[in-house]
C-alpha cells in the first residue's frame, strides 16, 4: 500500500500541459522525484529540463506509459478528448498504486456549461472500470495552472479530495499540502462531481467578472481529528 513519505515518486501524465507542469514544479521544489509523461517521449524530456532549470530541482521526462510505471502515485491530468486514449495507454502500469484523477469533462465549445458524462463523474468511471486493485482519487480540478506555474504566487484556491479510500485520499492531500494549498477530504468519488462541475462555474465567472483565476475557500475550522 502507498503511504506518505517527504520524498515520493511521483509520475504527472500529461505533464507538459500547463496543469501538470504547475504541479510537476510545485512537487519537485518539495523534493519529491518527479517523471512528466507525454504522448512523446522526446517532447516530454525538453520540458522536463525547461521545468527544472524553473523550479532548481531534477524532473525527469518520459512517454506516459513509461512515466507511469516509474511512479508510485500516478496522477493524469489532460484534456477531456485525450482521456480515455490516455487512461488505456497506461492502464497496465496501476494495479496497487494511487491514481490522482484531474480530468474536467470540458466539451467546447460549452466550456462554461457543466457537461458531466452519463457516469456521474469521470472519476467515478475510472474507479469502476479500473477495479478496486487501483486507487482512485480526484483532485486539484479548481485551481488556475496559470498560478501553479507561478512558483512566487500564494495559491488562493482550496482543493477538494475525493476517493473511496481514506488513506488514499490522505497522501494527495499530504501532498497539496507540499505544493503549497489548503485541501480537504470530500468523501467518496462519488462527490467528485461536484469538483468537475465546479470547474465550468469558475470559468464563466471568470468571463463575468473578469477575474484571474477564479478558486474556492471552505469556511470552518475543522476540529482535530478524535
């Protein structure tokens, strides 16, 4: 089983887009050993010298499917259309490990219409199709990648977790944590609906009141855990 440790491996499919190169850094200038894939492998490793000449930190840079068998937590974060290609295309690679889904089902040219698929939640699906052997958690849908590329900018968004494992959903908030944002257990996948859902909202409020980066903040104070 995976647990925390202050120095992880940690592969980011799709990594050399703007959401997961923004947690690439973030992680990797924590000290965790970060892989980004890509569906080139050679693109993949030009970016990875890009990013850690950015954040003074070692990012490796490898084909998805390759980067996914180097990581102990997985975490895949690309557009809608590429999802299901990419998801089969490493698949083999996740049986006993974390599997951090960040994917917003966005279908342009509605973008700022919340267009869930019939499952419910793309993550919710992952989970049932992958099996219990892979544990699925969803995460980090809400925040702006402009602000995660920002390493001088204080992220002023929160993250939802979700996942039907507990401690699962522990290490992504664990690691959150190291990347510099407040996140909260949310219950089972089931819930990741509503961070999916919420990301088409930020993005016409955004539109609407011409914000940089619309995010979220729970209110509260949780009490210690018993």
């Amino acid at each position: 089983m995976t647990e925390y440790s202050n120095k992880m491996n940690l592969a980011v499919v799709g990594g050399t887009g703007a959401l997961g190169s923004g947690l690439a850094l973030r992680w990797a200038r924590a000290g965790h050993n970060v892989t980004i894939g890509s569906r080139d492998g050679a693109r993949a490793a030009e970016v990875a010298g890009s990013l850690s000449e950015k954040c003074g930190a070692p990012i490796a840079g490898l084909e998805n499917a390759v980067a996914a068998q180097a990581g102990d937590v997985v975490v895949m974060a690309v557009p809608y259309a590429s999802h299901a290609t990419t998801l089969a295309s490493i698949e083999p690679y996740l049986d006993g490990k974390i599997f951090v889904d960040v994917t917003v089902p966005l279908m342009p040219p509605k973008v700022r219409t919340v267009q869930l698929p019939k499952g419910g939640s793309v993550a919710k699906q992952v989970q049932l199709d992958l099996g219990e052997g892979v544990r699925v958690v969803s995460a980090f849908q809400n925040v702006a990648a402009a602000h995660l590329n920002d390493l001088d900018h204080s992220i002023d968004c929160d993250v939802l977790v979700c996942g039907n494992d507990k401690a699962a959903r522990g290490v992504v908030v664990r690691l959150a944590e190291d990347a510099n944002m407040k996140a909260w257990h949310a219950g089972r996948i089931d819930n990741s609906a509503v961070a999916e859902a919420l990301t088409s909202v930020l993005i016409f409020m955004n539109g609407a009141y011409k914000i940089d980066g619309a995010g979220i903040r729970i209110v509260g104070e949780p009490n210690p855990d018993p």
